[in-house]
C-alpha cells in the first residue's frame, strides 16, 4: 500500500515543533502481529476484552482471566516491533521534547528503543497481588496451571489497568501534563473510546495542539482532528520520518526495496 500523502503544512508544523506527543493504541502494534481489542479478530474464545478485563472477571474466574493473559503474553514474546514503533524511537532522537504516550501492554515501543514511555494501562509481563498491590515479577501459573498467590494470601494478576480502575497516578499526571503542552499531539492506531485515556485528545486541543490522527479507520474523535492520515502507521510513521529527515533505524526495520 503506497503511503496517503503528507500535506506540507504538517511537516512544516513538526519540523518547528518543540514538544511533540505520540498517543498510541493498539493499532500501532497492529502490523507486528497483535490483534487489535474492537476488531473481529480481537475476541478470545467469543469473549468481548469488557468481559475479561474487569476486577469483577478475575475474581470470578481468575483461570479463564490468566489463560487470556498467558496467550497474549506467548503472543508477544513471538513478535517483533514494526516499522512504526521504530519511526517513533527515532522521534525521540529528533524532537526537542518528544512524549510518548501509550495504551498498550505490550511492551513493543520500548523494545524498539523508545525511551520514558508513560504506560497507561500497565505491563502485560509485570504482575502484582490483586489484594495488597506487592509487585510479584513476572510470575504467572505455573506449568501445571496452578495459580500464583501472594505471601498476603491474594491473587496475583497481570500488573494492567482493567475496567473501573483507576490509571497509575504519576504516569497519568505526566502524560496529562505532557498532553497540555504539545505543539503537535498525534493519536496513533486508536479508537479513542476508552477512557480517561481518550481524553487526552481533547486535554491537547484545548490547549492549542495541532492535531493528527494516524489510523486506517475513521474513529469517534476524527473530527477533532488538524489532520487526518488515513493509513496504517507501520506505513505513515516512516513515511514522515523519511520527509524530516528523521530516519535512521526505520530505515534499517524496513525491508529492503526490490
Ligand atoms: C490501526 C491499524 C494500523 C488497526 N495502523 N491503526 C468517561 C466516559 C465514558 C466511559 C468512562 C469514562 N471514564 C471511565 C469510563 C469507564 C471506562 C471506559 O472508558 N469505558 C468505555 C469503553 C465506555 N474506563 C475505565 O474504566 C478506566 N478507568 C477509569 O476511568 O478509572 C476511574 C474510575 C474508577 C472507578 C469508577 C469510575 C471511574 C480504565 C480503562 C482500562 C482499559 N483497559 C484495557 C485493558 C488493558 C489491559 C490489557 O491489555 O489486557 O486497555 S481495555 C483495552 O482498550 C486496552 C486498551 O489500551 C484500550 C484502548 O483500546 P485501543 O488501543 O484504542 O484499541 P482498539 O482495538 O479499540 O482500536 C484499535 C484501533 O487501531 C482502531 O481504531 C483501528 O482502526 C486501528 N488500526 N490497524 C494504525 N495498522
Ligand atoms: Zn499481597
């Protein structure tokens, strides 16, 4: 797929900018080989992630909870950052202040090099005690599915953020502040429905940023938009590094030209 075209304007806007936010979803780690949560492929086993990703789901079925887990974990370990998150990692490289901003689990950003990413949403490889909050490593069921308890005696989970609780709140003062001061904020591979994360876009727009949002989908917030890059960002994001000049790993991620 040829990439949509970069107006002008918006290179012009990045190259001048001094604080650049990337807010990324679940789309950027799309082409790596992760399914997307609101695409028909991101059900597991029939179940919606509103089903799974609730306290209410792990305390009454902590097993079908962890098997979840378990298989996005397996997932990720056998994939790889794409193009688009190494676009990104050259971005901090570029920008003056450069913020990046993500809801993912996954881990792929800082794999491709990206620094002081504020995680929304936690660490799918990280987990915690359900009950006194003790950080427990990585540690999951064991190879006979037994269940991990803390030394407290609650369950141990995949250290995320599920529906109905609150974000880390440093990371979302951080990111609240970075969001307000952006010349430039791009929502990248998101459908901005969840939230208090999605409200970022408007924290940004209200404070004077340029908008843009990078997804081959319209979404809920589109029309907030300065700029609207209809394209898969494995795609847009080198393409805009190679019009600023920006590119040098990506350059490396990218397979060769035949
Ligand atoms: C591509 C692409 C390619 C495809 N390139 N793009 C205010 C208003 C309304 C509701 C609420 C509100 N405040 C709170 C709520 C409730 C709730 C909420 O938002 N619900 C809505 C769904 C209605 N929010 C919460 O509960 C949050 N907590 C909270 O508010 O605390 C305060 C509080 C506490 C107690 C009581 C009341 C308030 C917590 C939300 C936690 C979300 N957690 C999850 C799971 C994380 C762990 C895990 O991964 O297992 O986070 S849910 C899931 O959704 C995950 C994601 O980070 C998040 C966002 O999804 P994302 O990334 O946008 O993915 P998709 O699949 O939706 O979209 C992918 C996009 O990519 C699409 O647009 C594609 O087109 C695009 N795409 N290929 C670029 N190649
Ligand atoms: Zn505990």
């Amino acid at each position: 797929m040829p990439p949509p075209s970069i107006p002008d304007p918006l290179i012009a806007r990045l190259s001048s900018a001094s604080s650049v936010v990337a807010f990324t979803g679940a789309g950027v780690s799309a082409e790596s080989g992760v399914p997307t949560f609101r695409s028909p492929d991101g059900l597991w086993n029939n179940f919606r992630v509103e089903e799974l990703a609730t306290p209410q789901a792990f305390e009454a079925n902590p097993r079908r909870v962890w098997e979840w887990y378990h298989h996005r974990r397996t997932l990720m370990g056998e994939t790889q950052p794409n193009p688009g998150h190494y676009a990104l990692a050259e971005w901090g490289e570029h920008v003056r202040k450069f913020s990046l901003i993500t809801q993912n689990v996954d881990g792929l950003h800082h794999r491709a090099g990206s620094q002081g990413i504020h995680e929304l949403h936690g660490n799918i490889l990280r987990s915690k005690c359900h009950t006194c909050g003790k950080p427990a490593g990585e540690i999951g069921p064991d190879k006979e599915g037994k269940l991990p308890y803390c030394p407290c005696g609650g369950p141990i989970r995949p250290d995320v953020v599920w529906f109905g609780e609150t974000l880390p709140a440093k990371v979302w003062e951080r990111a609240w502040n970075d969001a307000r001061s952006a010349d430039v904020f791009l929502s990248v591979g998101t459908s901005s429905v969840v939230y208090p994360a999605a409200g970022l876009i408007e924290v940004a727009k209200l404070a004077g940023a340029t908008l843009v949002e990078v997804n081959p989908e319209e979404t809920e917030q589109s029309d907030l938009f300065d700029f609207v890059l209809r394209g898969p960002s494995g795609i847009v994001l080198p393409e805009i590094s190679r019009i600023l000049g920006w590119a040098t790993r990506g350059d490396k991620a990218r397979p060769a030209p035949r």
